[in-house]
C-alpha cells in the first residue's frame, strides 16, 4: 500500500490541495473555507482533535500532506454533522473528514493504532460478510483485537453491560452461530468488490 | 383497508434479539394503532452505519444503500421509504441525495448493481423518510393524539432528540439547535415535556463508544446530567443509538464518576403505545434495561 | 405686524379635562400670564378646535397663540399655524401620562401644569414671529471639486435634476484612480469575475449632459460666501483664474495613495518585484488580459503572494491605523487577472480579516473556485531570496512560522483621504494665544500619518481654509445621522474624503451628496435653514453695543458660520447658520439671540415658575432636555406610561450647546434645587445633530462647578447627561434617581431669596 502513497507524492508534488480535491470524497470543497473555525468550535470531540478541521483545511491548503494524512484528527469524527448544519459556506465537512480518513487508510499511512480505524475495519468485514450486522460478532472482534487476554479483560468490564442486554433480548448470545444476513451474500460480496474496483480506477489506487 | 402503506426498512438493530428490538416492537404496536401499514424491503442489507466510510469508501457505501433502494423501488413500488433507525435513515438519504445530483456517481452505481440484475431510477420516486417525519406530516399532531386512552400524566420527559435524526437533514419546520417536534409529541399524549433540556441535540459519541469509550461516556454524562437538572423521570429518544449509548453505560459512568444515574431511556414508539392503551409488552418496555416504572405502570392501569 | 395680542387655547382631549383642573389653568393664563384671550376646547385639534384658533387669529387679531394640550412634537399639522408666534404647554406627553391617576398625586401634578401654564405663557411674550433672511443668496448653481468617479457621478446625478454644474479637476483628465485601473470589483449579478471600470461611459456622460461645465487642470483658489451665494476662484495652471458663483459646493477630493516606501519590512524598495496595488493595475493594463511579467526582468509571473493590511490597521508609527475598505476585494480582483490568465499560477493572498462586506463575499467565493488561496496569517518580512521573493509570515491557524515564495508581491495599501489643511492645531493655538476658555476641542489627536496640507477649498472663513476633520484625516460628515452633511453649510463630501471606500460605495455617496445639494441651494434661496432645522427661517443676530469682541461665538459655531468685521465684531451669515444657538450659549454677555429663541425665551420661563418655599418638601428641579434625541425619548416615555417624578419642569432647547450657563445660575440662584441637562452623545462618534453642541456643553458646565463652590452649592445639583432618542426606559429611571439623590441632599438654601 505504501506504494500508492509513493505514487500519489509523485504525481502531484507538493499540490497536496489537488491531491485531495481529485481523491478525497467531497475534497473540491476544501478551498472553499473561509477559515471562521465555526466546526472547530462545534464539534464534541473537538479538544481531542490535534487538528480540529479548520486547521486541517488550512494544512491542506499549505501543503501540509504527511501531518494531515497521518494525524488522529480526523478518526474523532463522531459523524453528528453539527459542523455541516453550522458551516457557513455550508462545505460537507463531515463527509470531507470521512473521504481523509478513508483516503489515509486506503494509502495505509493512517496511524496503525488508532481504534476508530481498527473498529471499522471490523465494523464493514462483519457486514459485508452477510450483510447485516451481527451485534455480537463485533463486540467480541473489538475486544479481542488487543489480544486474548485484553479482550478478556475489556469484555468482563462490560459484562454487566452485555448480560443486561441479553436478559432484556437485545443481544443475542448465540450470534454467532445463527445470525442471518441477506439471503445471498456472495451476491453482495460481487457488488461490492465490483465497487471498489470502480473507485480505484477512478482514484487512481492500483490495489 | 390501511390507511397509510409504506416501504419499510427496519435496519440491524431493529432485528430478533438485536440491540434496538424493543423499539421495533413498540413501532409494530404503534403502527397498528395509527392504521400504518410497513411493507419490510425483502432482503435489506446494512446501511454502512456513521462507520462504514472509513473501510467502505465512496462507492460501496453507496452500493449497500443503492442496493435497498432498488429492492424497494422494485418491490414496494411508488412506496416512501420508511427507516425508524437514524444511522439508516440518513444513510439511504444521503446516498440518494448524492446519486441524484452526480451523474458519474449514479452511472457507476447502476454498473455496479447490474451484477445483480437490480437498478436504480431515483428521481425523487421514492422519498426516505424517518419514521417521526411520516408520524407529524402525514399523520399529524391531531392525528397523534387520536387513539389515545391513556394520557401519559405526570411524567417528565427529557426530549433526546441527538444527533443523526436532526442533522445533516432534519425534519422540515424544526431548526438544527432546538427541534420542538419530539416534545410536540410528548405534549400531544399528555406527558410533561421540558422544552428547554439543553443537552436536547448534543452528541453522544455515537460508534465512537466503542472505540474510544471514555471520550463517549464524558458526552454520555452532561446529557444524562442536564436531564436529572431538569427534574427528568425519564429520557425519550427516536434514535436507536442515542437509546443504547445513554442507556446502557449508566452503571459504568456511576462508577467512573462517583455518580447514581439511574434513568430510563425510551423511545417515542413506547410513549404512543403506552398511550394508545398498549400493555407493558406490546410496547416493548421489557427490553428496557433501566426500567421505566412510571410508564410500565400506566400501561398495567 | 400689527399689535401683540396673545390667546391661550387650553384643551380638555385626551384625558386632560379629567384629570387637571382647566378652569384654574385658564385662571392662571389670565391673571397670571395676562393673556387677553383664554379658551377652553374639549378636543382642541379637531376642525372645530382648529377653526376655533384660526377664526381668533383671523378675526381677533391674534398674533402670539398658546396651544396647552399635548407636546410640540404631536399634531403638528393641526396646529401649524405659521403667520403667528406659537407656544406649546405640554399637559399630556408632559405631565398626566407621567403621573399616576391617584388621589395623592393629584395635588403635585396640578402643580405641575399650573406651572407648565405660566413657562408657555412666560415664552410666549418673548417670542417673535422671524422675519424672512434679507440676505439670502439666489445661485442654484454647484460646484463639484474633482472629476474621479465621486466627482464625476455627483455631476452627472444633479446635472440631470436640472442644476447647473461646475466640475473642476485638478489634472488634465476626468477619471481620477478609476481611470488608471485595468478592471473593476464587479457590481452586479453575478459578482463573479471584474468587470469594466466603465470610466470612459462616466466621462461620456459627462461631456455629454449640457449643464456639466468643465475646467481641467484646475484648483480652487478662493471660497466665500454662503449657500445660495457662494464665491469661488477657480485658477488654471496657466495662471488664469476665473471667478465663479455656485450655491453649494460638493467635495469629492478623494484620497491619495500610501506611500509604500514606508514599508521596507515588506520589501518594497528592495525589489521592483514588491509593488503596491496600483502599480499592479498598470502591469494588468500592459498585459491587456495575458500573462502579466515581473517589473524585475519581464518573466511571466508564475506565483505571486498578496499581503493584506499593508501599512493599514496597525499602531505601528506610520502606518494607517483604519482599514481602507476596498483592498480585499481589490486583492481579489488582481487575483483573478493572474488566474483567468492562466489557471495554473499559485495566487496566494496572505490575510488577518478578510473584508468583503455585501456581495464582496459572492466574489470571494468565486476566487476561491478559481483555485486562489487565502492564508491566514500575518506577513512579517519580504525578502529578495535568488531571483525570488519570500515572504515570512506567522500562520495565524496554525499558529507557526511559515514562508512563501513568490515571483511577485502586491502590497494592499491604504486610501489617505485628500481632506486639505486640518484646521484645528491653528484654531487650538489660536486659543492658547489668547487664553480664552473655548472648548474648541480640548483633546487634541496626535496625527502620526503626515498628509499633503494643500488646501483644497481656500475658504476665507474665520475658522480656517478647509472643512473640519474628523478622525484620521477624513472630512467630518456626520458620520452617524446625516452623511455628507460637513461642517460648513452648502458644502457636501463624498468618497473617500469622507471615508475609505470602494467604487460602488463612492457612487452611492455621490449621488447623496447630489441631493443633498440641491436641497442647499433650494432652502437657501428661500432663506431657510437647511439641516437639521428645515424649514426654520430664524436666525441669530446680536446687539452691538453690548458686544465685548470676546470671539467665542465666532470660534465655537460648529459650522464656521461668524467671520468677524473689519472692527472684529462677529459677523453672521445667516446663510451658513444651522440655527443651533451654540453661539446663543457661549455668548458671555448674552447679546445673542434668535426671534423666537433667546436668553430671554428660557429664562423667563425658568423664572415663572412659582417656587415653594423651603419648609413645603416640594423640590424643584430644571430639566433643559435637547429637542432632537432627549426630548422625544421622553415623549416616548410618556407613551408608555412610564412615571416620572413631578418635580421637575421640563424645558426644550434646540441644542445643549444653546445652553447659556446664566439659565442654570438663575435657576439655582431662584431656588431650583437641581439642575440636569439632557443633551446626545459626544466625541469622535457624536450624535450630536449640531456636531459640537453637547461637547460644548459638557465643557461649560465643568467651568460651572467652581460657581457652584462660591454658591456653597453641592456639584451634584448640575448634572449632564447623554441621552440618546432609543433611551425610552432610562430617561425616567434618571429623573427619578436624580429626583431621589436631591431629596438626600436636601433643599436649596437660596430659596425665597
């Protein structure tokens, strides 16, 4: 993967603001800020951004490629959208720090750690596996992703949590063996691999 | 004879022994008093959730919602489509917003969905409406209020309205920083709305309480918080994730915080099932983790 | 006219009937205020009422009426009887929507309109109807200084209103900066790419309308006169001067560029590749549309940097402390020739707020579609760097030093208004020379940016050559109530004399200033008062031989309105008077007055009112409230029903600067036992309808206090307050707190003396 990165560093140099307005979901907008800082101020998670998204407008602008690419910033993104609703040169910026992040992951230069990232990995494998989600399947996956005995750890700190889940019949203990997706998975496994063959010709992302 | 018949899209968590099944019990009861016929799209698929963006990309979140939309298209034709879910609802909106105004973006979605002999027409046939939309304009307050039996006296409900229900798309007449709608409808079966809660559409981390639990559960707290400050016997939500995150972290929150929430958390569903003159069950109040005696007790009444 | 016969009509509407006694208060007018004719009317304006009034007038002989029923400022047309003197008694605005309807009240407001009675009938006696201005001018004709676009637009607007238009430009050409630009900021839909600066349309225009006259390379030597009358020498180069008559002058001298050579931080001097906005307009204009090249060797710009605020909004010593306005979006614009050139040029503009008021932020946008970056940051040095420049700026988001570099750097520098010789340094020395008390400014500003001191007008009156400034240089127009209304009558600013401004906005005030012109000159020839007294035909006039040629009234008229004579007595010009009465209030020896306003006219009803003695607990307290903000806010008060003490005995006056301090050393000398003044808001951004008027004011009472001290008198029973038209709610609430303070204080001790 990191072969892309290097290919997409060499055909736009450093018009980093290119790079992202041809690649990144939404990305044309990103010239379009006024620089008021009204999502920053905005968002939920906005003191556990390093770059709250005007900064990162603003670092796209300057060329800033590796520190927007690489930051945490944009996995705080909790998608409540307040920065949309509030923008007032009305930019997507939620789905803009959506298109970075996943245009990170995809040149696999997104930081390795971080959870958000490693939770929806998770997330899109299990339902694209059958096409539903199946609830218990991902708890476990996320807190086995540490190791066993992290996952051991983390699933006995919610227990109370999931046994009160089952008592009430909104979590079903036995998923994983009978959960049922759509009716024809490897049907939708075509789809979507045909989809992501699509998006990279276009991105330019030889997978 | 149904009154009203709609394409219905219940999403994951509404599912047998899924997170969110309680509230599609409360819908189904609900429902059936409004005269509301939901016609399930066969064979729906996951929506992507809030998530899905950062492995899914571009294209085959689309596909996934693509995929729904032309099931419904298919078969519950000229059929609005229905999502009680917000994550759903939002989903199959914005994918149909954003095929409908890029061309190279609905071209490749149809190449796509053609390997599995659907398409895809759009062209606003089918408008994707969020259940409490089709409960104020087509069913309207008067119309809210018409099967009730039971008012819901006495009760004060802190309005959760939260994030996904009301942003980016919202509700049409309602502002982005104070909906009034959900404590319209409180209003509308007798309970006690306080109209000023202020945590009304603050974030709740959302698919973040997963992965990055205390940052969420920090959210968690103010909401429940400014619903206690308020004098609140209960939260009530229209979105399955807003439930589940207040919900079902209070014991832990209480231990990191030195702090003895202890609040239910419901949905709209439950209040007009109750009020219509629903039992406990039908209302799905069994799936409710913190109990909400107050209402469970109007509906033994 | 004939014999003085007075009436007094007394009405009995609106409440007034119920709740005062009339029959006393027409007693009163009688006995008291020796009116001959005194009648009660249920409903004074109604036809019945009005008739009633213009049968006496007509058929009695009346010539001075005494309207008792609501205030001065309402029915207005009902009671406009202009052929007489009129005086109004405010029973209802007044007094009973201001006082409770209660038993215990009843007694005390009585009182009130028993006295309100005797101060209209007091007025009245002094009272003349004005006699029409003898000297008014008949020239309808207007001068416009400067043909850029103000200048140019002003003619053509009030050439085609039928005036007759002198326009003199100082250079050989029409078009002023318009004419050297490339293109303009656009000015309509859809505000996305410049436009034609559309000067030669405007040049055409001008040739073109027949009552436009032209002089080129031309100045203005000599100004005198007054609206309706003025006179002006209009000198060519060559040394030939031509005199002219106009009725009023518009000034539409605009602004000369910053000199950016007092930046070398940013460069400029080191590089012929840093040049100012201008220079880039003639780069633009030589690449007609193609790629523009660098002064340095002609190569193609491919990157260029704008640096905002060049010299502008910053303390630092020579530099313009204002914001020009116009630059963003001039910035913008010369962004644009760069991309629409040739879309791959980096075009970055490095800014700290980014102006673009109005549809400016449409074009904003549509810079940023075109790839144009905007930075924001603070520029800190330009250097020449290997054939380039860069510019070391601190990122104000990223709160990091950063660098740009660039073929080419625009410096976004400020407008200098072209506002001629600041008159007030001579005017201040003036009264440090002769040690005079005048109030002419007590602060003076310190100017650090130095500006040409060409005049412009050469006016030949008393207070100087050029029209007063405001802040920074610019022209004072008013800024807050009536733009383009300077200090001196009959003559109008527009453009950026009067304010840093763009094309578009110039053009708006140019065409204002039109108007307001034309409005000059017709009121002048009716020998009228223009503004803000419309229509008022009274004017000062002085007794001579009570005159000690002190010159404080031909010093401190706000509008340089009193030249002195050959025997340095103030010489009035009627014309140029905005009938204030400040001259009125500064006259030490009270030799000045209007026919229907006058020492006299106030303080006789000061002193009509009956005084209760000492042991009666009743205080009285004066209220001299200023007719244009402080007296409607009051009227306003009344109408909402806000109560208010009913001690106090209100009196209108045209200005606080009218206020002659004898009226508040009578009042406390005859037992007022406190004294407020309501005049609006003073200092750089006054309200003050007569400029200076309230600043004045505040100046003479604070000489007052030391009278206050001989008396023996505590300072606390004068007061001045800024009141402003919107303070409905505070207006009473400060009666009343005063009214309280009075009672801790205790009664004047010079009561019954």
């Amino acid at each position: 993967m990191s072969d892309v990165n290097t290919a997409m560093v060499q055909k736009y140099r450093n018009d980093f603001l290119k790079e992202v307005e041809e690649n990144v979901e939404e990305g044309h907008w990103v010239k379009m800020c006024m620089q008021c800082g009204v999502c920053s101020g905005s968002c939920p998670f906005g003191p556990h951004w390093d770059h709250p998204p005007q900064e990162i407008f603003m670092m796209i602008r300057a060329g800033k490629r590796d520190e927007v690419l690489t930051t945490e910033s944009m996995w705080m993104c909790t998608s409540c959208y307040n920065c949309i609703v509030r923008c007032p040169r009305e930019l997507p910026i939620t789905h803009i720090m959506h298109g970075l992040a996943n245009y990170a992951h995809r040149l696999g230069i997104a930081p390795k750690m971080n959870p958000t990232r490693r939770f929806a990995g998770i997330f899109w494998n299990n339902i694209a596996k059958t096409g539903r989600v199946n609830e218990l399947a991902l708890s476990l996956k996320l807190y086995f992703m540490d190791g066993f005995m992290s996952g051991i750890k983390k699933g006995l700190a919610m227990m109370s949590v999931g046994i009160g889940m089952i008592k009430t019949k909104r979590l079903n203990p036995f998923a994983l063996i009978s959960h049922k997706g759509v009716k024809n998975p490897k049907e939708l496994h075509v789809l979507l691999k045909k989809a992501r063959e699509i998006e990279d010709r276009r991105k330019g992302i030889a997978s | 004879m149904a009154k009203k018949e709609y394409s219905f899209y219940p999403g994951c968590s509404s599912e047998r022994k899924a997170s969110a099944s309680n509230y599609m019990v409360s819908v189904e009861a609900m429902c059936e008093k409004l005269d509301i016929k939901l016609n399930e799209i066969p064979d729906w698929n996951c929506c992507g959730a809030s998530i899905g963006y950062a492995e899914g990309g571009e294209l085959p979140r689309h596909v996934m919602n693509a995929r729904n939309i032309a099931l419904s298209e298919q078969n519950n034709p000229g059929q609005d489509i229905v999502a009680t879910c917000a994550a759903c609802w939002l989903g199959a909106k914005e994918t149909a917003d954003r095929l409908d105004a890029c061309e190279q973006l609905l071209a490749d979605t149809k190449e796509v969905l053609q390997q599995a002999g659907l398409d895809i027409h759009l062209k606003n046939e089918t408008p994707i409406r969020h259940m409490v939309e089709v409960l104020i304009e087509d069913i309207g307050y008067e119309g809210i209020k018409e099967p009730m039996v039971k008012p819901l006296e006495g009760i004060k409900f802190a309005g959760y309205v939260g994030c996904q229900t009301n942003r980016p798309f919202g509700v049409d007449g309602e502002s982005f920083e104070n909906p009034m709608y959900l404590d319209k409808m409180v209003e509308t079966v007798g309970g006690e709305a306080i109209t000023n809660y202020e945590k009304k559409v603050t974030c709740c981390g959302g698919a973040l309480a997963f992965s990055e639990p205390e940052k969420s559960q920090k959210q968690i707290k103010e909401i429940i918080e400014a619903a206690y400050d308020q004098g609140a016997d209960m939260i009530v939500t229209p979105c399955p994730v807003c439930q589940m995150n207040v919900e079902v972290y209070q014991d832990q929150i209480n231990k990191h915080y030195g702090t003895k929430f202890h609040i239910p958390v419901t949905y709209y569903s439950q209040l007009l099932t109750v009020a219509y003159g629903g039992s406990a069950k039908e209302a799905g109040l069994n799936g409710n983790i913190i109990r909400a005696k107050r209402l469970e007790d109007i509906a033994a009444k | 006219m004939s014999e003085k016969k007075t009436a007094v009509y007394v009405c009995r509407g609106c409440g007034i009937g119920n709740r005062l006694d009339t029959d006393q208060l027409a007693k009163i007018a009688e006995s008291e205020g020796k009116c001959s004719l005194v009648r009660q009317h249920d409903f004074l304006c109604n036809a019945d009422g009005v008739s009633t009034i213009r049968n006496d007038i007509d058929g009695e002989g009346v010539t001075h009426v005494v309207i008792a029923a609501c205030s001065r400022r309402a029915k207005t047309d009902a009671f406009g009887f202009d052929d007489v003197a009129l005086g109004r008694a405010n029973l209802r605005e007044g007094i009973i929507w201001v006082r409770p309807d209660t038993e215990e009240a009843r007694e005390t407001t009585q009182e009130m309109a028993d006295d309100f009675l005797r101060m209209a009938c007091a007025e009245i006696q002094y009272i003349k109807q004005p006699d029409t201005n003898q000297n008014a001018g008949t020239n309808k004709n207007i001068l416009v200084v400067g043909g850029g676009v103000s200048g140019m637009t002003a003619a053509i607007e009030a050439s085609k209103a039928g005036y007759g238009i002198l326009l003199v430009e100082k250079t050989g050409q029409l078009g002023g900066w318009a004419a050297k630009l490339h293109k303009r900021v656009p000015d309509r839909e859809p505000f996305a790419d410049p436009v034609d600066a559309g000067v030669s349309d405007l040049v055409k225009s001008v040739e073109y309308e027949k009552n436009i006259n032209v002089f080129l390379n031309s100045s203005i030597t000599r100004t005198s006169g007054a609206p309706g009358q003025f006179s002006v020498d209009i000198s060519a180069e060559s040394g030939e001067t031509v005199t002219e008559n106009v009725g009023s002058i518009i000034q539409a001298s605009g602004f000369s560029g910053y000199d950016a050579n007092q930046l070398p931080e940013l460069g400029y001097g080191k590089s012929p590749d840093v040049i100012d906005q201008a220079e880039l307009e003639q780069l633009a204009i030589q690449a007609a549309d193609g790629p523009i090249k660098r002064p340095s060797d002609g190569k193609e710009v491919e990157s260029v940097v704008f640096v905002q605020c060049a010299g502008q909004r910053s303390d630092e010593p020579g530099h313009l402390p204002y914001c020009s306005g116009h630059c963003c979006n001039t910035s913008i614009k010369q962004a644009m020739y760069f991309k629409d050139a040739n879309p791959n040029v980096d075009t970055v503009v490095i800014f700290d707020d980014l102006r673009t008021p109005g549809n400016g932020e449409d074009f904003y946008r549509s810079a940023q579609r075109k790839g144009v970056i905007f930075t924001k940051g603070k520029p800190q040095q330009v250097s020449p760097v290997d054939g380039q420049l860069e510019v070391k700026f601190h990122d104000m988001i990223l709160n990091d030093e950063a660098a740009a570099t660039a073929d080419l750097v625009v410096l976004a520098t400020g407008q200098i208004p072209n506002s001629g010789v600041d008159i007030e340094p001579a005017a201040m020395q003036e009264v440090e020379d002769g040690g005079g008390e005048s109030a002419a400014q007590a602060e003076t500003e310190t100017r650090e940016v130095q500006i040409p001191v060409e005049s412009i007008l050469n006016l030949t009156y008393r207070q100087g050559v050029d029209l007063p400034h405001l802040r920074h240089g610019f022209s004072d127009s008013h800024f807050i109530c009536f733009p383009y209304e300077t200090q001196r009558s009959g003559i109008y600013t527009c453009g950026p004399v009067r304010r840093p401004m763009d094309i578009a906005q110039t053009m708006e005030d140019a065409t204002g200033a039109a108007l307001k012109s034309i409005q000059a000159v017709e009121n002048a020839v009716l020998g009228r008062a223009a503004h803000p007294r419309s229509g008022d035909l009274s004017f000062p006039s002085f007794r001579r031989e009570g005159c000690t040629q002190c010159k404080r009234c031909t010093v401190e008229c706000p509008f340089g309105a009193i030249d002195e004579d050959e025997q340095r007595y103030p010489l009035f010009n009627e014309s140029r008077c905005r009938r204030c009465g400040t001259c009125m209030g500064a006259c030490p020896v009270r030799v000045i007055s209007f026919d229907n306003y006058s020492v006299d006219t106030v303080g006789q009803q000061i002193k009509s009112v009956n005084m209760p003695d000492e042991f009666d607990e009743k205080p009285r307290i004066l209220i001299l409230a200023c007719e244009n903000d402080a007296y409607p806010a009051l009227d306003m008060a009344a109408q909402q029903g806000l109560e208010y003490s009913a001690f106090v005995r209100i009196v209108p006056v045209r200005c606080l600067g009218s206020v002659n301090t004898i009226w508040v050393t009578d009042a406390l000398n005859s037992g007022y036992d406190g004294v407020m003044l309501m005049g609006c808001k003073k200092g750089d951004d006054y309200q003050c309808h007569f400029v200076k008027g309230s600043e004045l004011a505040h100046y003479r009472m604070s000489k007052i206090d030391d009278t206050l001290q001989q008396l023996q008198l505590e300072p606390e029973r004068v007061e001045i307050y800024e009141v402003e038209i919107t303070d409905i709610q505070r207006v009473p609430a400060l009666i009343n707190e005063y009214a309280a303070k009075i009672d801790e204080i205790g009664m004047n001790p010079f009561k019954g003396f």
